[in-house]
C-alpha cells in the first residue's frame, strides 16, 4: 500500500498540472487550440505530402514539378513557422499575466514562463492525439489498436518514472538545498560555525553523490524511452508488412503509419516536464569571498562590543535605523535591549552577529591587550537564536545539531531540560523523524523550543538572542528564564533584544534604543527596571 502513494501522488500531480495550465489559457483556449493544431498537423502533413509528390515524379518522370513542389512546401514551412511564433507569444504574454495576478517574483518570471509554456505546449500536443490515433485507426483498425497498446504501456511507463524522481530526490535535494538557503540568510555569521559547516560540506557531497545517481537513472530512462519507441515502430512495420501479403493494405499506408505512431508517441516522451515544475528552485546567495579570519585560542574571549560610528539604513530606505553610534557593550553577564516597536532590536543583533554590515562604519570585538577584531574577520564562536525557526529537512537530530557539535546522547538531556524530549519521542520515528520548514510535528511553541534547544547546543560563549519571549507560554518562559540565569552565573555572556519584563528583570545591563540611539540604563545588578518599554507580556 505504501509503495502505491508515490504513484497517487504524482497521478494527482499530473491532473493539477494539467487544470492549472488550462486555466491560465481558459479565455484564449480556442485560439491556442487551432495554433497548435495547425503546427501538429502541418508537421505531419507537410513530409507526408512531399514524400507523396516526390514519388509521383519519380514514377511519371516529371523532374520539372519539382520546383512547383519546393515551393510549396517552402511555404507550408513558413506558415507552420508563423503558427508556431504566434502560439508561442500568445502563451508567454498569458503565462506572464497569470504570474503577475499571482504576485510571483519577476526574477523567477524567465525560467517559470519557459517551464510553463512548455507544458501549455505539451496540453495541446495530447488534445490533438485523438486525431492522429483516429488517422491509424483509418487506415486499418489492427494500426489503431496496436498504437493504443503501445501509447498506454509508455505513458505508464513515463508515469512511474514520474513517482519514482521525487520520491527519490526530496531527501538529499531538499536538505542541502534548506542548508544553501540558510547560508544566504545568514551568511557571515554561519561563517564562524565551523558545526555547520561541516554538515553543509557533508550534505553538499551526499547532494552531488544523489545528482549523479539520478544522471545516470535518466540515461537509462532516455535510452529505455528510446529503445520503446524503436521496437513500437518495428512491430508498426511489421504488422504492415503482415497486412500487406494479405492484400488488406497498400504499401504507401505502410509509411505512413510509423509516422503517425511516432507523432503519438513524442509527446507521451516529453513528460519529464512534469518533473522540472515539482522541483522547487531556491534563492542561492553568492559569496563575496571568504570571510578572512583571525586565529584565536579558545582561552581568549572578547570582553567588549565596539560601535564606532556606526549608522545603518535599510536597503531602499531614506532614514537611518541608527546613527552615528559610539558606544561600547560589556560582554558580561545578561544585557538587554529594549525600544519601541520599529526602532532596531532585531536590526542591531544582527549588527552584532555579522549576518548585516553597517552602511558606515564598524562593529568591533575588543579582546583587550590592543586585540580588537572587526565583526566580518571575526572567527570566534557566537550562538544567534533569530525571531524565526531555522529548520532543513533532516531529522529532528539533525535539525537541533544544525549548529552545534553535541553528542545525541547531551542533546536528548538539553531536550529533557528544556521539556522537549517527551514531545520528540511521541513522534513516529522520535528524534529520526523528518522535519522541516512547515513541519506540522510541533506547535509554535514547541517549535520555539527547539530553536532555543539549536541555541544551547552551540555551546557558545556569547549568545545573541532576537525576542527571546516569542511563542513560549509561562512554563516555558520560565524554565528558558532559570537557564538564562544559570549560564550568566557561570560567566555567559548574553545579549537579548527584547520589551518583555521578565527578561530585562535578569539583566545586569540594560540599554533602552531611542532616536537612532542605544542609551544605557544606570543599574547595579539585576533589578526591576521602570521603562515606558519594559511592559510585561509585552514582544520586542
């Protein structure tokens, strides 16, 4: 039963193809019938009529018609031509129109309207094969029946062929694929976790071992396709042949039906377009270079963030999120950072980690003894837990060791101190069950959870953290609370953006963002802080 699901699939993939390409053309459908009709039938038509004149010359001797036959054929060749481009405009200006309506992004729109048109092309081609089954059927029943046979045993050839590519692909393709998008988001900062580098090396190696796999299925695919086609156009012969020495076909019919069989078959071969729209293409970033680095022992820790004269402007934007800052943040204990909704929480932590660079200016680690190291050649190893989850396909194991080197057995008992592992054995196959992106396992809250799981799993010194309050319910908050508390006893350095009361209660530095500015707020120790910003229950 299990092994049936991936033919369903993608049966009812071919049937949603097929409607979303003929909604697209459900105004113009007459015309592009026609269009396409006239190209089948001209591409048909057209060798089958010079075949035929060609040889009423060479049997009459009247070598003189040959001009006559050239020219019309040259013109037949035109029209067909001028069909074709005509068909080919009106199906990219409708392709573009629908993406437009749909809101697709106009960089992707090149690659989609040549995947789309292919198919609306391919939608035509399988309206008109009736007709040219009919032809055969014409020219002698047995003609139609056997092309029938061999049209149906293709196309569930190509059918199973379908179900077996995704099947086989999403597991390799869609994790290194997740990782590659990962690495673009947070490049620079990925750039200091040499953990996720290696599981991307790895996942790149099992990806490339995976292409390789299906390059070769899809020559064996082509020359099995191939090898169908040849012995279907042998058996037409021969069957012609056999209809031939019983006087019930003539020997012209017996051309002429491979012909048509083939113009049955080709489209039937071309359903590996089907393949190319479920592949799902993903933003892939370019590095500008290697991150240069600068070797630290794991003894020297930064003691300082420098700002110096840092001012950031969002890509298309007119006013600064920050201006001019000079500033130093002490990288002892608990800091946080608290403002307004809109004034730069989660901008700053991403200055902080790398993942952006200021528009002037620099963010400097100061390790002291005149040790001070911009952000972008830091090699130093930071934890960053962003305001969205940060998942690939893989395992759940995989995904909560995505950034960190802890063994199954410490992940298992970080799960169980953070409430997590009796959820994650629940699950089908426990910590092997397959997760990603839109992962249906866990709930907002849980999923926040293991994001704060892939946090404590780096085993960082410094840990940079974007609304830590975000989807966790008091139990939760409470047990990420004492954990907080219990790493910046043991000399944790933490930063954390965030108006939530109860966090900015366990800080021991607090700075409140205001006017494009960081201010700090004079304190000694963790006490209650009175700020028109620090509201309970409150998100950053």
């Amino acid at each position: 039963m299990r092994s049936s699901r991936p033919l369903l699939i993608t049966i009812h993939n071919l049937f949603a193809h097929l409607s979303n390409a003929l909604a697209i053309i459900k105004d113009e459908w007459k015309i592009i019938l026609i269009a396409s009709g006239g190209v089948s039938l001209l591409s048909l038509t057209v060798p089958l009529y010079m075949l035929h004149l060609i040889d009423h010359v060479f049997m009459t001797g009247q070598i003189r018609n040959l001009i006559g036959i050239t020219a019309v054929a040259v013109l037949a060749i035109i029209l067909q031509w001028v069909l074709q481009a005509g068909r080919d405009k009106m199906l990219s200006a409708m392709i573009q129109q629908n993406m437009l309506n749909s809101h697709m992004a106009a960089r992707k729109t090149s690659q989609t309207t040549s995947q789309q048109k292919s198919l609306l092309i391919l939608v035509m081609d399988y309206i008109w094969l009736p007709l040219f089954l009919a032809t055969l059927t014409l020219l002698h029943p047995v003609f139609g029946l056997y092309a029938l046979v061999v049209a149906i045993c293709l196309m569930t050839y190509e059918v199973m062929s379908l179900a077996s590519h995704p099947h086989v692909a999403s597991k390799h393709q869609g994790r290194y694929l997740g990782l590659q998008a990962l690495q673009h988001k947070l490049g620079s900062y990925l750039s200091l976790k040499t953990s996720f580098q290696n599981i991307y090396d790895v996942s790149y190696q099992d990806h490339a071992d995976h292409e390789d796999k299906v390059g070769r299925k899809q020559a064996h695919h082509q020359s099995s396709r191939m090898g169908i086609r040849v012995l279907a156009t042998i058996g037409m012969y021969t069957v012609g042949a056999i209809l031939v020495t019983r006087q019930e076909l003539s020997p012209g019919s017996v051309i002429i039906a491979p012909i048509l069989l083939n113009f049955i078959l080709l489209p039937i071969c071309k359903m590996d377009i089907f393949a190319n729209l479920n592949d799902q293409q993903h933003d892939q970033g370019q590095n500008s270079g290697p991150v240069p680095s600068i070797d630290l022992s794991d003894d020297i820790y930064p003691e300082k963030i420098r700002l110096v004269n840092v001012t950031h402007v969002h890509k298309g934007a007119v006013n600064p999120v920050f201006h001019d800052l000079k500033m130093s943040l002490e990288l002892s204990g608990i800091s946080s950072f608290s403002g307004p909704a809109g004034s730069g929480k989660s901008q700053l932590m991403r200055l902080l980690t790398g993942i952006d660079q200021p528009t002037r200016g620099k963010v400097v680690y100061d390790f002291g003894q005149g040790r001070r190291i911009n952000v972008s050649g830091l090699k130093f190893p930071i934890g960053f837990l962003p305001d969205h989850n940060l998942f690939v396909r893989g395992s759940v194991m995989e995904n909560l060791s995505l950034f960190g080197s802890m063994s199954e057995n410490d992940m298992m008992v970080l799960a169980m101190e953070l409430g997590l592992h009796d959820q994650i054995m629940a699950l089908p196959d426990g910590y092997d069950t397959i997760l990603h992106q839109n992962s249906t396992y866990f709930s907002a809250s849980e999923k926040r959870m293991l994001g704060w799981v892939q946090l404590f799993a780096q085993q960082a010194p410094l840990l940079v953290i974007d609304q830590p309050d975000l989807a966790l319910d008091g139990a939760q908050r409470k047990i990420i609370l004492q954990k907080l508390t219990s790493l910046a006893d043991e000399g944790q350095a933490v930063l954390l953006a965030s108006n939530n009361k109860a966090f900015t209660e366990i800080a021991s530095h607090r700075y409140i963002i205001s006017s494009k500015q960081i201010k700090p707020v004079q304190n000694d120790g963790p006490v209650r802080l009175h700020s028109p910003y620090a509201i309970a229950g409150e998100g950053s």
